[in-house]
C-alpha cells in the first residue's frame, strides 16, 4: 500500500509532471461538482471552482449529446487559466486526510454471525450475505471516498472508476482488508488481496437513458475467488427502491450470469459476499442531486478464479 500510495503522489501531485488535457462531459460536470463542494469547505481555492465551472459551462453545448466522448480541452496561449488547468485535472488536488487514519477497529460485525456465515460459505461454496456483516466506522470511509479527487477514469454505464493503484491505496483500506481477513479466515485468510475499486455513480440529468446505469461489478471481479462489496452512502441518497438493488447470479458454463440466487436490499454500512460461481449486478435505481449524494460501490478482490488459475 505504501508503494502504491507513494507512485500515485509522485505522479498525481499537483506540479508533477505534465497535465492531462482530455475530459468527458460527464466526467467534467463531476469535477465541477466537486470543486464546489470543496471550496465551500475551504479545501480548494475560489480560482479552481470557477476555472472548472466555466469549462463545463463552455463545453456542454457542443457535447450534451455525447457526454461520454473523450475531448481535449484546449487553451489559445500560455495562461494563467490553462496553467491551473494543467495542475488541476485528473491531480490529487486533495485526498482526504482519513485515508492515513488506522483506527483500533475498523469493523464491529458479530462474532456469532460471522462464524454462520463462514460455515454457510464451506458448505456452499459460495456466501450470499443479506444482512450486515461488516460495520464500516462511519468517520472513516465515506468522506475518504466521496471527497477526494481520485476519479480518474469514465465507464460505462454513468459511473467514474478509482483505482487502488492510483488512488485507492491507503493505511485505512489497508486496515480494512486486514480486518476482513481476521474476521474471515476461513473465507478469505487463503487468499492475497489481487484489487480494490471504488465506482462513483453520475446523477446528472447528461444523458439519461442511453446506457444501463450500473457499474461493472462483474466484469472487474470475474477472475477472483472471493468478492467483497462495501457500500458506505446512505440508502436515503437513493431515488428509489432499496429492496433489491443488487442480484446476485449464478453463472453459466459460459461465464455470463442467467440464474439469479438472491436480491439484496442495498444498506450504508453492508458487506455483500460471494464467491466464484456467482456474480453481482446493480439492478436499483439512480441517486439524488447533490455531490454527496453519488452512490459509490467499493469492491475488494481476493484471490484467484479455478478458471484464471487453470488459464
């Protein structure tokens, strides 16, 4: 973690080494959001929320209609403006001190509970877990994840993917896969930690519609063995249903999932787990307004696939 933590600063920190110029609408309109959000909070100066406001204002007209195609954002001459651009965009203009936090307990799942869910994963192969088993310390994670500037990169389906080898990587996610791990030896002390996403969802009005609005939970874990997915915003920030946001599907001999084993009610502060045979979709709705409203699915991967070992 340290490693990865020091190459991201080396090549995220502001100054360092060239700027990015490239951007989508979707993406744009994020960072906007969130520069706003930080310099109300006192974390950003005044100049970077208006340089990215006006970006975003000057660009959605040409690219309302595709806000998911990639542009350059270019300036005539040398300014101030495209200076501060180049030190801003896709940087780590700020990262949330609690990400170097390493509380005493970062989980207070039950010692009971914990141990049917370990033999219900022995005997099954596989753990569907429906109630909360792991307890995030709610000081922590949430404003790790939601405020710092380490979304760099647009999927599909409305949704900007951080990634542990440029961001993620942290003394507090590190405490976490240990707490995980301790608290689930059985199912996950065999295995190494092989990745941690985070994805954070778009609840613009940019293109509604045009893609599924889901993040790519099963593409990213198809080649684990085990599958750890922590939510961490609160469930009133959703525009709809939490009853059965997620399913849970069995996958066929060709790898896609068909048969669906369980439909999970999305919950703050809930750890779904699975194992290979199985893969995660977001069926729930979208999210509110607001920059602290954004859904964000935070998975860890543990170990390797019997089809990504055998290949």
């Amino acid at each position: 973690m340290r490693c990865l933590e020091g190459h991201f600063q080396a090549s995220r920190t502001p100054g360092k080494r060239d700027g990015d110029w490239h951007t989508t609408l979707r993406k744009l309109r994020h960072d906007a959001e969130m520069v706003t959000w930080l310099e109300k909070e006192g974390l950003a100066k005044t100049e970077v929320k208006k340089l990215f406001r006006g970006i975003y204002h000057a660009a959605r007209p040409k690219h309302s209609e595709t806000p998911d195609k990639v542009f350059e954002v270019s300036f005539a001459e040398q300014t101030d403006d495209r200076t501060l651009w180049q030190q801003a965009n896709n940087k780590a203009v700020f990262i949330d001190p609690s990400g170097q936090e390493v509380p005493t307990r970062t989980l207070r799942a039950k010692g009971a509970a914990l141990k049917g869910l370990e033999e219900s994963f022995a005997s099954s192969g596989r753990l569907v877990a429906v109630k909360v088993i792991c307890i995030l310390n709610p000081v922590f994670c949430p404003t790790l994840l939601q405020a710092s500037t380490f979304y760099f990169y647009p999927r599909s389906g409305h949704h900007l993917l951080a990634l542990l080898e440029d961001g993620l990587a942290s003394p507090l996610l590190a405490q976490i896969v240990d707490g995980l791990r301790n608290a689930l030896p059985a199912t996950l002390g065999a295995h190494t930690l092989t990745g941690i996403r985070a994805w954070k969802a778009d609840n613009s009005p940019l293109g509604k519609g045009s893609v599924a609005t889901r993040p790519e939970l099963a593409e990213s874990s198809v080649d684990s063995a085990v599958k750890v997915l922590l939510w961490v915003v609160s469930g009133t920030a959703l525009n709809g249903s939490a009853t059965t946001a997620l399913e849970l599907r069995r996958r066929d001999e060709e790898g896609s999932g068909s048969q669906a084993v369980a439909n999970i009610k999305y919950a703050a502060n809930r750890a779904v787990i699975w194992g290979q045979e199985l893969e995660a979709v977001w069926t729930g709705p979208g999210w509110e307004s607001g920059f602290l409203q954004r859904g964000i699915h935070l998975l860890f991967t543990f170990g390797w696939s019997d089809a990504a070992c055998a290949a």
